[in-house]
C-alpha cells in the first residue's frame, strides 16, 4: 500500500477483509470433512448472497469424496449457473420476499419431497436467506408476510429481533427446513452475517431449534410499535399460539434435530483479523476492537470519529494507526422515508464529528462498507469519509438534514465518496476501518 492515498489504503484493507472470509475455500475445507462417499445419495440447498459460490464449491468437494449429488436447488439474490444438472438455480427477492422468493420455496419445497430417508442433506446457508426463500406458512397470506417484512426493516429491531419475528411466519425458518430433511442426515454450514454467530438467527435458522417463545415474539413487535400495524391474521396466528391452540416453534427438544448438525464456518472475526493482518504487513499499528458496532447508525458513527479523534492526539509524530471495528448497526426510519444505508449512515455521522474536531479531526479517513458489497437498498457497499466530506457537503447542500432524513446515499454521492465495490461473494456483516496518521512534528497535518 506504499505511496497510496488515505481512501485506496482503505479500500486494499476492505479487500483484504472480504478475502479473510473466503466461504469458497472455506465451504471446500468444511465439505470435505463430511462422512460422505459412493454410498450416499446427497442433496444440496443453498441460499443466500454467497450461495452460488458456496454451492460450486461444495459440488467440487462432494465429487471429491465420491459422493452422488442427486439434487438441490441454489437460490440466490442474482442470475447464476448451477453446479452441476442434478441442481437448479433460481433468483430470489431480497431484502423484501415477493413472487420469486415464494416461488424459490415452493421448488425447494420440490426438491425435498424427492429425497429418501437414507440421503444426506446439506445445507448451506448465507445472508440474504430469510428473504431469499421467504414465503409464508400454510394458511397465511403472501401479501401480508411482504408487509412484515417491510415493517420490520424500518423498525430499527436488530437481526437478531427482525429474525425472532421473522421465523415465526415463514415456512422454512426456525427449524422447519430440518424437520422436512429427517430422518435423513443433514448438515448445515453457515456464513454469520448477525452479531454472535448464533446460528437461530442466521438465515432465520432453518435447520436448528428456535429458541425464542411466542411471548417475546409479541413483546418484541409491541416494543416497536409494530403489534397493531401487521395483519389481522397474522396477529390472531400469535395469540392462538400463545394460548397453545397452535403449536409452537419447533425446539430443542424435537427429535429432527438429532439428526442435524450445524456450525458456521466464516464469519466477521475472520474479516477484521485479516484486514488486521494487512495493515501490520505495511507498517500501520492495527487495533480490532471486540465489541461489535451495532444499534443507531448515527451514534455508532459519532462514538467511532470520537474514538479515531481521541487516538490521534495520543498518536506519536510520524506514525499510522489503523482501528478496525466490525458489527451490523440499524437505520430505524419513518414511513415515507427514504431507504438508508446503515453504513452510509454511519460514515456520514463520522465525518461531522471529525469536521466539528477541526484540527484535531486532521489525519484520520474512515471506510465503513458491507462485506456483501451491498448497504440498505443501494447499489453502494459503504463510504469513505474524512473531515472535508462534510464541508464538500455542506458547499451543495445541509448535510444535517441528509443525515436527520436517513438522505447519507444522495449527499455521499454528490462528492463521490461512496463505495462501490459490486457484490463480493460473501456476507459477513459491516466492516469499518479508521485510518489515523499523524504526521511528524513541523510536516504539518493531513
């Protein structure tokens, strides 16, 4: 990285990152664990953003071990060849499920009816899913689960939430998946692209137990104000199973899941040790912060400039640090509103607070983009901000009123300092990386 800019530095170490969490190499190495040979009849399911590579890879690895790969379905949020003739490939709707995403279900529904209960199923799963292959239990309305699934995206609820509610309508979360694989034996690797790698919430947690009971459900779409805007129907499913006139959730104790085993393979500590690893290689003094970003965009994008601009005046003349953080934050917007992106948002947030530190703000660039290379609704995976982006704003036009109206994409992009990388392959949640130099003393400040 020797001779490049703050933004191209950064954008060598977002790379670095994505290459960190590899799922091609990373799916090959798990699949070729499996107990699989000549013997065994296996079907492939996978969903999700990294799905296609995933899917390649695990055909490579299957034909490796010999086994027969009788079928599957690949269902992802783009065109994409199938690995073999035995497997289909069809788009899905993300991050809001509509007719593709429903018809993704019903083939996957398909495709399971022809297994036998001596096969292997393997499922391999990335963000993107619960979407990806969203389409609502029997005897509930299409419409109505595309309406949840937009009111939760503007509730301002974590994944972890968003998902808790998710499952609780969509056909192959919270477990069903496993339960239409028994009793044949099946196995599920994941990309985590939610904060702790909790396998209940990555893809809506088709092939593990829900943890979570109908009564949290209700508190959590209580608590944002959601319980009386979803469906009637929706609504009168909830309380009937609160009253136990309809079973719950499948869980632990259900014995499908004897046959599962499940983990996850990538995931964002491996992204932020590798960008780590990257900036120690040219010199730069790399910290990756433990607590992952996550709640309000904005004050995520605050507390990370304060840290950034408090590091600088610590920082020796003539040195370059890099601070490295990882997490998913939210957007929580108004009906009406235009889509945001939580990464822009945050990045957006982080340029006032280094413009409002003036001199002390001098030095430091700030990366903050989704390893998938996509943020919110936008074809932007993030931005690259410094103290000026918020003054070349304000020369155009109120960047505090783009930042209050959740507009950070429009005012970005009106002095390119979005980031485009195109989509990546993998979803491990958000990375952002703070670059801070601080220039020797008499050589002025950056």
């Amino acid at each position: 990285m020797s001779g490049l800019g703050a933004r191209d530095q950064l954008i060598q170490l977002y790379c670095a990152a994505v290459a960190g969490a590899n799922v091609e190499s990373l799916t090959t190495n798990a699949v070729a664990t499996l107990p699989v040979d000549r013997r065994h009849r296996v079907w492939l399911f996978a969903f999700g953003k990294a799905a296609h590579v995933m899917a390649h890879a695990a055909v490579t690895a299957l034909q490796r071990l010999l086994g027969e790969v009788a079928g599957g379905i690949v269902v992802a949020p783009e065109p994409g060849e199938a690995p073999n003739g035995t497997i289909g490939a069809v788009v899905g709707d993300h991050p809001i499920p509509r007719r593709r995403s429903f018809d993704a279900a019903q083939r996957v529904s398909q495709t399971l009816s022809e297994k036998r209960a001596g096969d292997i199923g393997l499922v391999l799963l990335s963000g993107g899913t619960s979407s990806l292959i969203g389409a609502p239990l029997r005897g509930l309305g299409e419409a109505d689960l595309t309406q949840l699934y937009e009111l939760l995206l503007r509730s301002g609820l974590d994944i972890h939430g968003m998902n808790a509610v998710r499952k609780r309508f969509a056909c192959w979360a919270a477990g069903r998946m496993a339960l239409s694989l028994a009793p044949a034996r099946t196995y599920c690797f994941a990309v985590s692209d939610v904060p702790g790698d909790d396998l209940a919430t990555i893809g809506s947690g088709p092939c593990v137990p829900d943890p979570t009971r109908v009564g949290r459900v209700i508190e959590l779409l209580k608590g944002a104000a959601l319980f009386d805007r979803i469906s009637g129907s929706f609504r009168r499913y909830l309380l009937d199973c609160a009253r136990g006139a309809i079973p719950e959730t499948p869980k632990a104790t259900h014995p499908a899941f004897a046959h599962v085993s499940a983990s996850v393979i990538a995931n964002n500590t491996l992204a932020l040790s590798a960008a780590a690893a990257a900036a120690r290689r040219v010199g730069f003094q790399a910290t990756v912060y433990e607590q992952p970003l996550v709640g309000d965009a904005a004050t995520a994008g605050t507390s990370v400039a304060d840290s950034l601009v408090s590091l600088r005046e610590r920082a020796s003349p003539g040195s370059t640090h890099c601070c490295i953080w990882g997490g998913e934050t939210t957007v929580r917007l108004q009906d009406g509103a235009p889509s945001g992106g939580r990464c822009q948002e945050m990045a957006l947030a982080a340029s006032r607070t280094l413009a409002d530190a003036g001199e002390r703000g001098a030095g430091i660039t700030l990366l903050s983009a989704g390893t998938d290379g996509r943020d919110g609704a936008t074809d932007a995976a993030g931005a690259v901000v410094d103290a000026k982006t918020w003054l070349s704003i304000g020369a155009l036009r109120d960047p505090a009123a783009a930042l209050r109206n959740h507009q950070s994409h429009d005012a970005l992009a009106s002095v390119n300092a979005l980031f485009s990388p195109g989509l990546t392959g993998t979803n491990v949640m958000d990375v952002t990386i703070g670059l801070v130099e601080r220039r020797e003393a008499g050589g002025g400040s950056q």
